[in-house]
C-alpha cells in the first residue's frame, strides 16, 4: 500500500512536470528552437505524450492495461522525434533499420487503435483479453526502440550538441527499464509490481533531458574519458553477468531438477577460469584491450592522456631507466603502441646509424646491427615509418627500396622502424618490438608515430645541444686561459727582451749581472707557472683566501721591474688583505707594467698601499698619456681592447676578474695628458684570523 502511494504522488509529479515542459516546448519561438535542434516540434509532441501516459498512470495504475495503450502513444511520438533528429533526405536512414522502424509504428499505432476502442465499448473488461497482446507489444516496440536509438547515436552528426544526444539516451533508459519489467514478468508468470510502481520514477529521470535540450547550452560534445567508459564497461559486464545467472537460474526453476546447481556451477567455473586467463596471461590482456579499443572508441588512442604519459617518460628524470635520454625516448615510443621493447640507434662519426640504446629489449641484439647510409638517406628524405612485416611479405613493384638492413628482417621480434626527425634531419632511429599481439599498422598509428618522433627528436637535438655548448664552454675556457697566458708571455718576452738590450751595454758591472741572474730565475719561474696553466688537464691552481702580507708582494714586484724601472713603493706598517696573494700579485704587477708604459722613461711609477674605510687600498700611479673618461668606461676593461701596438687586450680583463673574484674591485681615475691613478680595493685582514695566522704573518715579516 505505501508502495502503491508512492507511486501515485510520483504519477501526479510526473504529470504536472511533463505537461508544464510540452506547454513551454511549444511556446518556445520555433525560430530559437530550430537552432538548437533539427525537429524541435516533435519534441514538445513527445514531451506531450508522456504527459498523457503520466495521466493513465495517475487515473489507473502504472500496470493497467490503459496505461499500455497510452505507452503506445508515446512511443509512437518518441519513435517520431527520433527519425526526424537523426536522419533527413540528404542523410536517409539505412534499409534494415528503417523496416524496423515501420515495425514499431505499425505495432504502436495498431495496440493505441485496437486498445483505445476496446476499453471505449467494453471498459474494464478489455484489460483481461487485451493486457497480455498489449505487454507483448511492449517488449517488441522497447527491443526495437533500443535499436533504433543504437543507430541513431551511431550515426549522429559532429554538429548535434550533447544534450539532444541525451534525450535518445532518456529514451533507451527508458526501453530498456520497460524491456526488463516485461522480461521479468514473462519469466516469472508475475508481474514486477515494485518495478512497475516505479515508472513514474524512471519518467522523472527523463525529464530533465527534455528541458537542457531546449536550452542554449551543451553546444560542445561531452564525451567520457576512457578510464570512465573503460569502468563503465566492466560494470557493464559485471550487471550482464549477473543478469545471465538469473535467468539462467529462473529458467533451470522452470524446468525442474537440479539443473540450477549444476548452472550455477557452469558460471562459476567460466568466471573463475576468464579471470584467470586475464589476470596471468598478458597477451589475453593485450587481446581485450585490442578488440575493447577497436570496436568500443572511435579512435584508438587517448590522445591526451597519451601524450602527457609520453611527455612524462621523456621528461622524468628518475628510477634506474631514467637517466639515460636515449633510454627515456625508446620507452616512451614503445609504452605508446604497447611494444614491450625497443632500440633507439645513433649516427656513428661516418653517418651509419647504429644500436645505441634499449629499453626491455630481449638478449641477442646484434653487435655489428647498424643502418647503411643508402638506408638513413632513404628513412630521412621519405620520412617513411617502415611496417617490418610489409617489407617481408614484399613491397609493391612502384615503391621505393628502403634497403632495410638484413638483420632486421630476420629478426621476427623487430615490428617497426620509427624514424626519429628534426627538421627534416635525422637524428636518431627507433626499432619497436612486436606486441603480444600482433596487429597491422593503420593511418592513426603512423600518425601518432610521427608526430611522437618529432617530439622525442626535440628533446634529443636540445640534449645534443647542451653537450655541444658544453663541450664550446670548455674550448672558450681553454682559449681564455691561453689568452691570459698569451698576454703574461708577451710581458716576459718585453722584459727579457730589454735585458738582453741592457747586457750589451752593461755586462762587465758585477752588480748588473747579479740582477740578471735574479731576473732569469723569475722568469724562468713564471714561464714554468705558465706552462702549467696552459696543459689542458690542468685548470690552474685554486686561489684560496688568507691574510696576505701587502708589503712584501710589493717589494717583490718592484725586484722584478728594476730592470725596466725603479718604483716607488710606500706601504702601511702591517697592512694584510684577506685575499689570494698569487692573485694580488699579478693584478698589481699588470697595473705596474702598464704604468710604465704608459709613462716617460725619466718619470717615476708610484705604488702606495694603505688601509682604508675597513679595506685595503693599493695605488699605482703614472704620470704618463692618461686616459678619457668615455675610454675608461666603454673600453678599458672589455677583453680584446687595446691601445698598445701589438696589444692583447686581456690585461684589465683579467685583472678586474681577478679582483672580483676576491670580493675586490678596481677604481680607475685619469685624465689624458696627466697621468692615470689605477685603485686595487682588497677585504682587509680583520679578526678572522686566529692566532696561527698571526704567528704565520710574523714569520713570512722576519724572512
């Protein structure tokens, strides 16, 4: 009873709201409506007609035998929507389908004749004789429904919006509820009251259908991902089988016996036996998936989530088989048309391309395998995906020769030749295994393939990038040195070259020689230094940080410009920066090599070192050329810039690098005609230093 009044108030819901949809269907402009639909009149007529099978159900019962004939009605207007929607004169409907459509008008608009004038002469008394014709026709006309909506939706147009698509879907729902009922009926020799009961129910849920429709929304097609339908087809097959065991069951209960147990038993050992199949046998998987994506999707890729997958491979950079690039590019390529394998081959320094990498590729690859150049020429100028198992059977007369190697055509595991492009070069080639199961390649695989290689051929040109612009790094910090160097050489080679001027004239004074013999051993000292730094395996000695004495570095520099020029040094008592002294050294010495220079020789080159605002603060000031201010700050210390004839260019370069690198700097002042004032700004030597370094300082102040 509670049942029965439930489905009374849902009979009046669905009453009132089916007729308020078809009143404000047709008072929609038809203008609007044709725009969003192809037969939006038929709509409000279906819309209609459920109202009035809603209305039988409220005045007699949803099982009663007037709501059947009103049932017809409604699926006559239903089956009319559906053929002016989905097919027109340009697009007829195909011969088989449009005889069942006949059918199903010819059975619906003969039980609404024959029902209507039965109960209009006899009343009640029709239902007895005419409800079991009337349920009959039910279940033919939902069985053929289900038909038609299946190839309806099959042949729907790009530009039907997905909300017209929903409302065949609101129709099968509702066949296919009614198809069941009937079924179950038949089965049982009981009607399914619950079921029945529920119609009004079902009918709601349609109803929303029929107004998103009608509106101006849905104009983008809405289709599920292929995880969703995927689910969805394992539910599908899930409720089917258990569908099966009921009737399977109810019919063993009709005939008697024990064939329930022994149905039973069938089902369970076929369930056990297919789960097992698919849960140990990875060929049956790949069969399953095969057959689930040729006859289920339109396409046979999910793009999107292939290619982020495909993305993701290249781009991760973890897990043993990940750190390898060339690894990274023959999984992504095999994941993507579910080769359990690949080799990704690289051009050898003569162009041949050979096996460079693999990723899960079974033991036995060949050694010497490699691809001609006759071969890479062909792959690279006809950007040909070569099917392996084509070329074995044999290539028509008008193809070209791609001249495969021999050792790829033996090898029944290798399934495709994947060229890898970047701008029509050819940087790598990939062989895929064989799938478990084996299939031909058709236009979307070739498509997927080639677009999939030019994306991997982008991260491998921009990985040969990086180590070509590595290795050009190594080449420009090698010449930088050498320029460095070039530019010292070039500073002994003068000084050397005034003392052997100067021992022309001077050679019998024993004091001269003494200076000669001091002045040889610095140089042969530095040009050793030299040497060192030049070897290529060498990258120079590390400057470390540390107190360093100021007066002493002087002293040593004026020792080795004596023979060029006496210097004037002045320097505070104890004054230590907190630096490199081989480094200080050679800043000061390209500063006091310049100034003498660029200064007469009856002038004097001064070197003054103090301390000053918590720095150290070295002077080297000339009295030569001077400099401009536009020189100073456009030109001086940019490498390869010189006003000296024969000049490098490297000297302030190197020096001013030098100085930052200790967290110093170099201050330039200097006007032309009155000489220049070059500033060396150094850390001062502060309480950092522990009492080990003082002792250090007080022993190299003693020597």
């Amino acid at each position: 009873m509670a049942l029965s009044g439930l489905s009374e108030i849902l009979s009046a819901l669905a009453l009132a709201a089916f007729a308020g949809v078809a009143l404000w269907l047709f008072a929609r402009p038809r203008s609007r409506m044709i725009v969003l639909m192809p037969a939006p009149r038929w709509l409000a007529l279906a819309a209609a007609a459920t109202a009035a099978w809603c209305t039988a159900f409220y005045i007699w019962s949803p099982g009663s035998s007037q709501a059947l004939v009103a049932q017809a009605l409604r699926d006559l207007a239903m089956l009319g929507w559906l053929r002016a929607t989905f097919w027109s004169k340009a697009a007829p409907m195909s011969r088989p389908l449009r005889l069942v459509l006949r059918l199903l008008v010819t059975i619906s608009a003969a039980m609404l004749l024959i029902g209507g004038a039965a109960h209009w002469q006899r009343g009640a008394d029709a239902a007895e004789w005419l409800g079991p014709t009337l349920a009959i026709s039910a279940m033919i006309v939902a069985t053929g429904g289900l038909l038609v909506v299946d190839g309806a939706v099959r042949r729907a147009s790009t530009a039907l919006r997905m909300p017209v698509m929903a409302v065949a879907g609101g129709f099968a729902m509702l066949w296919a509820y009614e198809l069941n009922v009937q079924l179950i009926g038949a089965l049982t020799g009981k009607p399914a009251l619950t079921l029945i009961h529920l119609l009004p129910a079902v009918a709601l849920l349609m109803l929303p259908t029929f107004v998103v429709a009608a509106m101006d929304v849905g104009r983008e097609r809405i289709r599920l991902s292929r995880t969703a339908a995927m689910r969805t087809l394992i539910l599908i097959g899930a409720a089917t089988y258990l569908v099966l065991i009921g009737l399977v069951g109810a019919v063993a209960r009709l005939v008697g016996g024990d064939y329930g147990d022994l149905a039973q038993g069938t089902f369970l050992i076929f369930a056990l036996g297919a789960g097992g199949l698919l849960l140990l046998s990875e060929r049956a998987r790949a069969w399953l998936s095969v057959m689930i994506s040729k006859h289920f999707f339109e396409h046979r890729y999910d793009y999107r989530a292939e290619w982020m997958r495909f993305t993701a491979t290249l781009a991760q950079s973890g897990g043993d088989d990940d750190r390898n690039l060339h690894r990274r590019v023959a999984k992504a390529l095999a994941e993507l048309t579910g080769s359990p394998g690949a080799l990704l081959m690289l051009p050898d320094p003569l162009g041949a391309f050979r096996v460079a990498e693999q990723w899960h590729w079974p033991a036995g690859i060949e050694e010497e395998g490699a691809l001609s150049l006759r071969s890479a020429f062909m792959l690279q100028e006809t950007r040909h995906i070569v099917d392996l198992d084509a070329e074995r059977r044999g290539r028509p007369a008008d193809e070209q020769d791609l001249a495969i190697p021999a050792w790829l055509m033996t090898d029944s595991r290798a399934w495709v030749v994947v060229p890898v492009l970047h701008f029509q070069r050819m940087i790598a080639v990939a062989v895929l295994h064989r799938p478990p199961v084996s299939r031909a390649l058709d236009w979307e695989d070739l498509d997927v393939l080639r677009i999939a290689g030019q994306q991997a051929a982008s991260y491998l040109a921009e990985s040969q990038s990086q180590a070509a612009l590595s290795e050009a790094k190594r080449f420009d910090e090698f010449n930088r040195r050498f320029a460095f160097i070039m530019h010292d050489i070039k500073n002994l080679a003068s000084q050397l070259s005034l003392l052997a001027s100067n021992a022309e004239r001077h050679a019998d004074k024993p004091a001269f020689r003494a200076d000669m013999v001091e002045t040889l051993k610095i140089s042969s000292g530095r040009l050793a230094d030299l040497l060192v730094r030049l070897s290529p395996r060498e990258r120079g000695r590390t400057a470390e940080a540390e107190r360093t004495l100021v007066e002493p570095v002087l002293n040593a520099i004026a020792a080795e410009a004596k023979a060029r020029r006496a210097l004037f040094v002045g320097c505070q008592a104890g004054l230590s920066a907190w630096g490199d002294a081989g480094s200080i050294r050679q800043i000061v010495q390209h500063l006091v090599a310049n100034a003498i220079d660029a200064s007469p020789a009856d002038t004097t080159v001064q070197v003054i070192a103090v301390a000053e605002q918590g720095r150290a603060r070295i002077d080297v000031i000339d009295q030569g050329i001077g400099m401009t201010r536009a020189f100073i700050r456009d030109e001086l210390f940019k490498p390869f810039v010189s006003t000296k004839e024969g000049g490098f260019g490297i000297g302030a370069f190197e020096a001013l690098q030098l100085a930052q690198a200790m967290s110093g700097s170099i201050e330039v002042a200097s006007e032309p005609g009155r000489g220049s004032n070059f500033t060396l700004w150094l850390p001062l030597a502060d309480a950092r230093a522990d009492s080990a370094a003082d002792e250090r300082i007080m022993k190299v102040a003693k020597t």
